[in-house]
C-alpha cells in the first residue's frame, strides 16, 4: 500500500482513448431524459457479472439519498454490478421522498437488468433541495438495455454539471500472464474540496481483486489523489468514488500479499490520480492547473496539510490567475496550515526559480517567472527541510469567471 505514485510507472500502459470500459466486461451509456434542458442527463455502467465493490464518500454531514442508498449496499453486499447516474438534481436534502425515489430508482433499474436490488448503485449530481422529477429517471432506466444507446461518450457527458471535459482514463497492465486493464471515468468542476466534493469518480477493472484490499486500496489511494484537489473550498452533499472489480480475466486472486500486487496498486493510482487532476484542471471558470508540492515535512500528514493549505489559499488562487509572484501569499498559508514549521528552514520555488530561501524573500527574475505563471501548468514547490516526507495537491485558480457561473446556478 505503500507505492510512491510519484515514481515513475513501470509495466504500465496508458491506453491510448481508454476509458471506464475498456476493461473487459463492462459497458456504459447516457440519454437525455429532460432533467436538463438539452443535455445528456442519465448515465449507467454495468458489468456482465456482479463486480467487487468499494466505495468513498463525502464527509459533508447532509449526505444526499442516492450516496445512503449506495453506501447500504456497497457495505452490506460488496457487490454491485450496475451504476445509474443522473445530472441536474442531487435528490439532497429532499427528505423522505428522496429516499424513496433512490429506493424506487434501485427496484427498477434491478427489474430492467434482472439482477438484485442490492447490486444497484446510484449517484446523483445537480442542484440541492429541489424535489427529484420521477418521470425522466423512469424514461433513463428503460434505455438501459438498448444496443442503441451502449456509448461510453454518453456516459461521460451524462454525467457532468458545470464541467466543460469530459474526463477518462485507462490503463494496462500484465498480471500472472493476464492483460489487466483499469479504466476510469469522473465528473467535477465547482464545491470542490479535500474529503470528496461535488465529484463523481467511478474505476473499473476487469482482474479479481479481494474485496478488503480493493476498499484499503481505493481508501489509500483516495487520500492521495482525490483528498488532494481543490477548486473553491467547497464540499458537497452527494459525491463519492466508486470502485468496481469483475474478475473477467481470471488471474490469481489479487490482495496485498501477491507477488505483483503493487503493479496493480500503481495502475490503479495512475488512473485515480489522473482523474483528480483532471478534475482541478476543469475548475469553474480556470484558466490553469496548480501544482504544489511540499517536500521536507516531518510527516506525510503534515506535508500534506500544508500543501493542502497553500492550494486551498483564494489569495494564492488569485494571485496565480493575475500571474503575480506574490510568494508572500504563499508564505502566509504555509504559517496557517496549523503544522509545526520552521520558518528559517522554508524554501519557496515557482517553477524552477527560488523567490524563498530560508524563510526571507530572495532576489529573481520577475520576467522568467511571469513566463512561468502565465503557462498552462504551474507548478509550486515548498521545502520544509525538517525530514523526508512529502504530498502533492492539485487545484487551479480563481477567475472572474467562477464567480459568474455560480452567481447565476440556478437559473
């Protein structure tokens, strides 16, 4: 459990358009059923057969119906085989009659596809408090097994709110002489925040994987990846990862104590860390992704709240949209991030140029620099320079835009 997904990926594939069905047996489609006013709008992913299941979820404490339905049967079942996925409504904080539209959605889907209740999965994105239109759930759930409609591009768009990408990922691998593969698809762009937020990411994979390990491998993996996105400090009611294994291709049971167990652990990091910067890359209104990497901290903890710190900063955000190498903004979040720090100890790198060096503001280029913050990717590195360990946060900045999009969300 212990894989550095920042080395280098070794025996690792990346799969030319792959996507949350490129592993063998599973399949994915979308429709638009009118819970938006033009957009694909109801999304599903199924597996031939009933997949090892593990789940993460939002921390907000007004969790949404559909994530308390999935979450029971996730648990109960470590099961699941199909996902429906609607936009447009978050069936939040909708009370009873949420929960039993989720169960309802749940008895229906199972009907369609002739399989149990309890292997059924629902997640839904959209806005909060507004009753959840039955009608079009119904309509989505009768496409289910339509040859027509089996598009995983559909999928991908069915899934998004405010998110202008869609985004996946998949990758291969060879286990026990088997061609493993892991696909993932994910939804996020706005209430965006470490511990899971407005976000929806679903992985598949076709190897045998043992249903402890895949739930301690998604949870590892989730606090490296996922829990280290921010795009506005946010969090959400509804927003979970799920992660789906159908054992299609027969190899030898995976779990922590086979042989080649951290390939598998490292393809399937790969596509959760690529999905999580695809998610801060699609920010509200974003115009760059963001990079800060903490080095030197004393625990991975304490480098990963410091990074957290920095990225979450709305004054650092800022200051990247404007391309301003304000490393005084980037000095104050570290002093705020409530870890043990040594100020005459701290370095500060935008790009590859120092603007920090034992907590004193140095002398730098400003025009190299500019050049720096004014590209695409920018990347911030702060030495702590107490021990060894380290974290990487991902988000982007905040932008005129952002505050246009969610001024007017719900009209």
């Amino acid at each position: 459990m212990a894989t550095d997904i920042t080395q280098p990926i070794q025996k690792i594939h990346i799969l030319e358009d792959g996507h949350v069905t490129s592993p063998k047996g599973f399949t994915a489609g979308g429709v638009h059923t009118g819970l938006r006013k033009k957009a694909l709008d109801f999304g599903w992913i199924h597996s031939v057969v009933p997949a090892t299941a593990a789940g993460v979820y939002t921390l907000n404490s007004f969790q949404a119906a559909p994530l308390k339905l999935t979450k029971k049967h996730v648990d109960t079942a470590k099961k699941i085989q199909t996902i429906v996925v609607n936009s447009g409504n978050a069936n939040s904080c909708t009370g009873e009659d949420g929960m039993k539209k989720a169960h309802a959605t749940a008895e229906l889907v199972a009907k369609e596809k002739g399989i149990e209740e309890h292997l059924v999965a629902i997640a839904s994105t959209g806005i909060i408090g507004v009753p959840l239109p039955f009608e079009p759930i119904k309509k989505g759930i009768h496409y289910l097994n339509d040859p027509l409609c089996q598009n995983v591009t559909d999928f991908e768009r069915a899934i998004l709110t405010t998110d202008i990408e869609t985004k996946q990922i998949a990758v291969e691998f060879e286990i026990d002489g088997k061609h493993i593969t892991v696909g993932g698809a994910a939804k996020g762009s706005g209430m965006i925040h470490p511990n899971m937020a407005t976000m929806l990411g679903f992985i598949t994979t076709d190897a045998v994987v043992d249903s402890k390990s895949l739930e301690e491998a998604l949870k590892a993996t989730t606090d490296k990846t996922f829990n280290m996105i921010t795009v506005d400090g946010d969090s959400s009611t509804n927003d979970m990862v799920l992660a789906l294994a159908n054992g299609t291709q027969g190899n030898t049971l995976l779990n922590q104590d086979h042989p080649q167990w951290a390939v598998f652990l490292k393809g399937f990091q790969y596509v959760c860390k690529t999905l999580a910067k695809s998610i801060a890359r699609d920010g509200e209104g974003a115009t760059k992704l963001i990079e800060v990497e903490v080095i030197g901290a004393e625990t991975n903890e304490a480098a990963q709240a410091v990074a957290k710190s920095v990225i979450s900063s709305n004054l650092v955000k800022t200051a990247m949209y404007g391309s301003d190498a304000n490393w005084g903004r980037i000095i104050t979040a570290i002093g705020y991030s409530n870890q043990k720090i040594e100020p005459e100890h701290v370095k500060v790198l935008i790009g590859d140029t120092v603007v920090v060096e034992k907590g004193i503001g140095v002398p730098f280029d400003e025009e190299a620099v500019m050049l720096t913050l004014v590209k695409d990717d920018v990347k911030l590195t702060i030495d702590l320079q107490q021990d060894q360990h380290s974290a990487t946060a991902w988000g982007c900045d905040l932008t005129y835009d952002y505050i246009r999009i969610n001024s007017s969300y719900r009209t």
